[in-house]
C-alpha cells in the first residue's frame, strides 16, 4: 500500500505468476472459488479480467458464475486501486457522529464518487460497512490505518502529509 | 476415552505456567501494551515502540513488553498495564498512554520507584495504596466471563491461555461421552448469541443424530452489525477460547471438520487466529487424534468477503462452497443439511467461547450467573454519545439504565439522552421510558428490539430519529441480496418513502404505508435479514412517532440534523467582530465578511459539516442549527471595502 502503481509491463509479469500459482496449488474445488479471487485482489489490488477467466477455467466454473461472486461480494473490486486508499466507515457510530460529513468532505476534496479512483490513479475512495473501531468515531482507513476522530479538517491534513511526502520524494528523485 | 489424554495435556501446562511464572512472578517488571484494532487506532503501536526505545536506551532489553488484546475500556485507549512485584503495588493500568507518557512511565515507575499517579487508570486489586478499578462503580455490576483474559494475555501466545485455563475444559469434555457434554450444556441453559438465541444444547443434539459424514462445526465470526464489535475484540485478544469451544462442540457432535468464518474487513483478528490455530495444531490439541484421543478435528480459516448476508447461516454455507451468499428456505436446518449438504453446526463466536467456561465450571455456576430468566453473561459493545465506550459484560437481566448510566457513565458534554439502539439493523430504538427493562432475549424482542450481536449505539438530542431510521434501512436495503422480492423491493420503497420524510417532501399517509410495508416484509422474507429490517422504522414510529410527523408537517427537524431540513447561521449579535475563527476552518470558504464585521454564511456554498460551529470561540458561541429553513434569517451583504 501507499507504493506507486505498477507499470502495465510489471502487472503482466505479476499476472503470469499469479496465473502459475493458481494452476500449481489452488485446489480444483468450487470451495476454492473464493480464496481464489481474494488472493488475486490482495496481489493486484483489484480483479483483472485475466485473473477471474483464469481462475474459472481452472476451476472449471463459467464466467458467468464467477463474475456473480464477484459482484455480489462488497469487498471485490473491478478498478485498479489508486496509490493510496482512502475507505470511510460508514457503521452506525461513525453515521451519529457524522460519517456522512467525512464521505462528503472526502468527494468534495477528491472529486470523486465511492467506489471511484482518481484519473492520475492517486486515490480511490470507497466506504466500509462497520470496522470496529466505533468508539473512536467517526473513521476513516487511510492505506490500511485506522484513522480515528475524523473532521473535515483532518480530511485536509491527511492530504496535505500525503502532498509534503510526495514532494519529498519527488525531490530526492531529483 | 484414552487416560493418556490428561496425562498429555498436564505436560502442555505444566511447561506454560512455568514459563508464565518465570514472565509475571519474577521481581521484574512487565509491560503489558493493547494492541488490539481499537488499541491501534489510537496509536498503541507507536506507544509499544516507545515503551521499547526507552529500555533500549537504558540497556534494559531484558523487561518484556507483551502486547495484548482489549480490557474493553476502549476509551482510555492506548491502554497500558505495568506489573512490577518488586515494588510492592499491585498491577497498574494506566490510560492514554501517548509515546511520551510512556517514556515518563519507563523512567519513573519501570526503572524507577514512582508509579506516577496522574496517568493512571487504576490499580487491578484492591489495596491501600492506589485507587482501584475495583472500585469503580460499574466493577460492582460487570461481570467478565469471556472478558475474563482479554486485555491479560498474549493472543499471539498459546502459552499464556493454556497458563490462564485454556483448554483445561477440552480434557474434561473428552473424557466426558459426547451426549454428557451436550447434556451439560443443556442444563446451563447456553442459548446462541448470534441474536436468535436458539438453545445451543438442542442444535447440537440435532447435528448429532442426523445421519451423514463428515458432520462439519462452523464459528460464526461474520460480525456484520455495524456498532457491534465484540466478536472482533475476543478473537483478537483470547482466539483460543473460541477455538477449544469449536472442538468441544466438534467432540460433541461428532465433527471432522471445522471453519472459523471471519469478515475480511478484520484483519487482524484473521491474523491472530490463524497463528492462534497453528500453535494449537503444534501441541496437538487439534488435527489428528487430539492429545492421543481418537477424535480428530481440524479448523480453516474461510474469509467472509462483506456481505452483511452471510451473518445468515444458509447464506454463510453458500459463501464457503463459492457460491454469492443467498439464503436458503429452513427447513431443512443446516444440523440436518448444511455444508456439501452434511450435517452441520453454526455457532456464534460468543456462544462457543462460553462452552469452554461451562464445561470447565459446571452448569450450575452458568445457571447462577443471571438475574432472570436468560442464563449466563452478555457482552455489549457501547458507542456513540456514550462517555466510557468499550466493552462491557453482564449478567443476563442487567437493566439498559445500569449499563448505560452505571458502566458508560452516561452521555458526554452534559446533553441528554434520547435514545438506545440495539441490536443493530435488525434491532431497534428504545427511549428513556424503555431503560429500566432487563435485557435478555425475550424482553428485548417485547420492547421491539432485539438482542442482535450485543451492538448498543447511545443516542444523544442531538440524533435525529428518522434520520437512525433510514440509516438502518439504507445499509439493510444495500445488503439485501435481491433473492426474495419483499426484502429486495419492500425494503427500497420503505427507505424512498423515509427519504422523502428526511428532505420534507412526505405526505401524512405516508406514515400508513410505512407501517403496512414492514408488517408485510416482517411476515414474507425469507431470511431474518427481510424480517427484522423494518424493526428500526417500527420501533422509531413506536416510541419517536412526534419527530416523524415534525419533519413532515412543519418540515422541521427536532435534532436539527436532516441536512436538507437543517442550516447553520451565525448569530449577528453574539458574533465578535474581530475573529475570524470560522472563516479559515470553513472547508468550503462558505464564510465571508459582512457588514459591520459580522461573519455571514453563504448558504449556496455551505456543505453543513459544521466545522465552523466547532471552531468558533466558547466564549462567543455565535453559531447556531436552524430548522425549520423557514426561519433561517436573510444573509447580511458582504461589507464594502472602502
């Protein structure tokens, strides 16, 4: 999380280890179906056509089948991830202390919608159903962390470290 | 059974309480940091590390620094607990515990003589020293039983569970015949946690008779409430007392084969519990021939991929044989027909880490726990506008009052309290009226709610009741799966209509359609998903029917928080002219200067996140809600420069 997006050339290469994997050790089972699928997205971020085709046709699933898990689950995604990941709890204490406001604060400063990711690939936005944390309400998961005790504010700052770090590497590049 | 069985195990222990006694009996001190999901959202990592820092800097390296699970007072978190024998105090929790805290706590209590009061939360026992959280007023009502190691031992660390009991109860049950121990739990009274509240006894005394092999044991961990977590915090904390209850039941009903169904939004509970069932598989207490027994019993780990659905038991089998999680019509009951179409048993998380207790302590001691009719403890998740919020558990038969008042110690910033969710999406709203009830199965579902997974959101004036409502049927409607038609399109007009009611734009006889379309959904769902969906609109319309009819008659929200009911306004008299807090923290510079000085919002910009009311000064406090919009005063025009 949080590295720069792959290259299509490094995405290629990942695929076939991938498509290696799955042929060599993914047990022929329907049971096996969504280990499968999650495996796939943990490695890419998201699910690439190639990979659900070639998990069905080892698996002997149709498509069909496949893309109706895949659809039907909320954690399955069809996008290539931005570089960083921005989910907004949207449970039950982050909604009474102002989830709504923080997804909103989020669109507004990314102009996009949940389940979008940025043209230039940096962010993508989604909400989560509950992650537990809901006495530090409201919260936001920024790569991975658990951020607690959000505001339209600290919307702002998250960005604003994100922004200051990429310079700095920017600079370093240089 | 085979006599070797307690034989092999007392080896298993004698070895962990040595080495538990060597950690916490030695003079030395020993650090204990929470680093469960909540411990690390608030930073307990970075207080692990600077615990860390601080004895690598004093050559101490040798004080261990144990991280464990949640105590359950997640709001004093990063949590921490010094025991230091040596200097005659008792163990130390202290609350809050920042990196720089815990530098000042290494030098002054961990290498030096002082337990620096003001950081901490309380002593463990009672003594004469230091105040005790045994003193507290909720300590008198709270009583941990699955609680009881969270937050004391290393979940990472088989060692300390078997040195605290731990798989004590799996001997017992082994060398018990299977119909003893369902016998015995029967006599307890274990009824599921899930929500339902099924008789636990019974489920498995069906799986046991019915014909089929291999007979497969499912844990339940698809905690999908959203404001419930206590399922997360035991597995993260104490995954081995879910585990020896899994392969008690196992025993029990004669299993082969196991799955622990965790929701990929836990991460780390995943994590645990795989290291937690690796070193079990290690010493022999699952996989083949438990402890040179003849039972065999083994767990996976399957990873619930976000479908609030696969809470359902049908729907949860569905999702581990590959298939989108729709539920099936019951009968046939999963303990006939379930996984690969075997017989099959679905327990709760809680449910199962009660077993190991009840085997161990007799059912008698289960029976003797509660107040009412219900048996044993409940685990709440308390959240929302609750001052201590965390993990609380309590004897069934508790009253919402003592909870909510005793243990959360009430509602923050002196507001008042309006209402009690329970029970998650398929719970419902309780008033002030409904706290003195008990809470156990039975009087929950009375009162309209339910017992659902022990999620308890507290309500303060400032919630909107319609607004909870909708929220509910928002996120049940999303996670309907569209199988059977009352659920997919009853639930759809239910939260249009209550859309409509939150924007001003509903009818009286609305309200008439509201209440018809739950009771037809209530009665023709397939799942409990479909039936208990309306309970957050019917127990709202129940107990809150004045907010529904404000908000369509006078288009007024009482809670002044539908947003498109609602504005902010900065009042011209009590705003000082000179600061300008609200205009730099406006997240949309919706703020601007107006005549005479006065700060005006432009209520074409504002996106109501309300910073402005937060930042603007105590001492002023010029910024106020207002609904009806009709009575939002005309924006003062921006001053001239001259």
């Amino acid at each position: 999380m949080g590295g720069s997006p792959p290259t299509p050339g490094e995405e290629r290469e990942e695929l076939a280890k991938f498509l290696d994997h799955v042929r060599a050790s993914v047990a022929k089972e329907r049971e096996s179906l969504i280990p499968a699928l999650q495996e796939a997205q943990r490695r890419f971020g998201y699910l690439p056509a190639e990979a659900m085709l070639a998990i069905g046709e080892h698996l002997g699933i149709p498509d069909m089948d496949v893309y109706s898990v895949v659809t039907f689950y909320n954690q399955f995604r069809l996008n290539p991830p931005g570089r960083h990941s921005i989910r907004v709890c949207m449970g039950t204490a982050c909604h009474v202390k102002g989830g709504q406001i923080i997804l909103d604060a989020w669109k507004r400063r990314l102009g996009i919608d949940r389940r979008q990711t940025t043209p230039d690939r940096e962010y993508d936005l989604d909400t989560v159903a509950c992650v537990g944390c809901c006495t530090m309400a409201p919260v936001t998961v920024v790569d991975g962390e658990v951020q607690g005790k959000m505001s339209p504010t600290r919307v702002d700052g998250i960005l604003l470290s994100h922004q200051i770090q990429k310079g700095k590497e920017a600079r370093e590049e240089a | 059974m085979s006599p070797n069985v307690s034989e092999a195990f007392a080896r298993i222990r004698d070895t962990a309480l040595a080495r538990w006694r060597q950690t916490f009996e030695s003079p030395n001190p020993v650090i204990l940091v929470g680093t469960a999901t909540c411990g690390r959202a608030a930073g307990a990592i970075e207080t692990a590390a600077a615990f860390r820092q601080a004895l690598t800097e004093a050559g101490r390296t040798d004080i261990p620094i144990i991280e464990v699970g949640c105590m359950g007072h997640c709001y004093a978190e990063p949590l921490v607990i010094i025991t230091k024998p040596a200097s005659g105090y008792p163990p130390i929790a202290y609350g809050y515990v920042t990196p720089e805290i815990a530098r000042i706590l290494t030098r002054d209590y961990v290498l030096g003589e002082d337990p620096s009061l003001e950081f901490i939360l309380g002593a463990l026992d009672t003594n004469e020293m230091i105040p005790s959280l045994k003193d507290l007023p909720r300590f008198a009502i709270e009583t941990p039983v699955l609680l009881e190691r969270c937050g004391f031992i290393d979940p990472e660390n088989i060692e300390h569970a078997i040195a605290r009991d731990a798989y004590a109860a799996l001997v017992r049950a082994l060398e018990m015949d299977p119909p003893a121990v369902i016998a015995e739990i029967g006599r307890a009274g274990l009824r599921g946690r899930g929500g339902a509240g099924f008789p636990t006894a019974q489920k498995w005394e069906i799986c046991r008779k019915a014909p089929g092999e291999p007979k497969y044991f499912i844990c339940n961990a698809d905690e999908g409430d959203p404001g419930a977590f206590m399922d997360r915090s035991i597995l993260e904390s104490d995954p081995h007392s879910v585990i020896e209850g899994m392969i008690i039941g196992a025993y029990a009903v004669g299993a082969r084969y196991g799955y622990i169904y965790v929701r990929a939004e836990y991460p780390l509970a995943v994590e645990r519990v795989k290291k937690a069932l690796t070193q079990s598989r290690a010493l022999g207490l699952i996989g083949e021939h438990i402890l040179g027994s003849d039972f065999s019993f083994d767990i996976k780990v399957f990873e619930g991929s976000g479908a609030f659905v696969c809470g359902e038991e049908t729907a949860l089998i569905a999702s581990i044989e590959g298939r989108p999680g729709l539920p099936k019509h019951r009968p046939p009951f999963p303990a006939h027909r379930g996984l690969f179409g075997k017989p099959t048993v679905i327990n709760n998380v809680k449910t199962l880490a009660f077993v190991p207790r009840i085997i161990a302590q007799g059912a008698p001691w289960f029976t003797g726990i509660a107040k009412g009719n219900t048996t044993g403890t409940a685990v709440f998740a308390l959240a929302g506008k609750i001052v201590n919020t965390g993990l609380t558990e309590v004897p069934m038969g508790t009253t919402l009052r003592e909870i909510i008042f005793e243990i959360g110690n009430g509602i923050p910033k002196g507001k008042a309290f309006k209402a009690v969710q329970i029970g998650g999406p398929s719970g419902g709203c309780l008033p002030e009226t409904e706290l003195d009830r008990p809470v156990d199965f039975e009087s929950l579902r009375e009162a309209g709610a339910m017992m659902g997974s022990g999620g308890m959101v507290v309500l303060d004036e400032d919630d909107c009741m319609v607004d909870v409502a909708r929220y509910f049927l928002e996120f049940t409607q999303g996670e309907s799966c569209g199988k059977c038609t009352p659920c997919r399109l009853g639930t759809k007009q239910m939260l249009e209509i209550l859309t409509d009611i939150t924007r001003g734009e509903a009818k009286m006889e609305d309200l008439n359609t509201l209440a018809d379309l739950a009771e037809d959904i209530r009665s023709a769902s397939l799942c409990n998903l479909g039936k208990t969906a309306p309970n957050p609109v019917l127990t709202t319309l129940r107990y809150f029917r004045g907010e529904y009819e404000a908000h369509i008659k006078e288009k007024r929200c009482p809670a002044k928080k539908c947003y498109h009911l609602m504005a902010y306004y900065i009042l011209p008299e009590k705003c000082e002219r000179s600061c300008e807090a609200c205009v730099g923290t406006c997240t949309v510079e919706a703020i601007y200067v107006g005549k005479k000085r006065v700060k005006v919002i432009d209520q074409s910009k504002c996106v109501k996140c309300g910073t402005c009311l937060e930042a603007c000064p105590p001492q002023y406090n010029a910024i106020v809600k207002i609904s009806p919009l009709s009575e939002l005063p005309e924006a003062l025009p921006p001053l001239e420069e001259k």
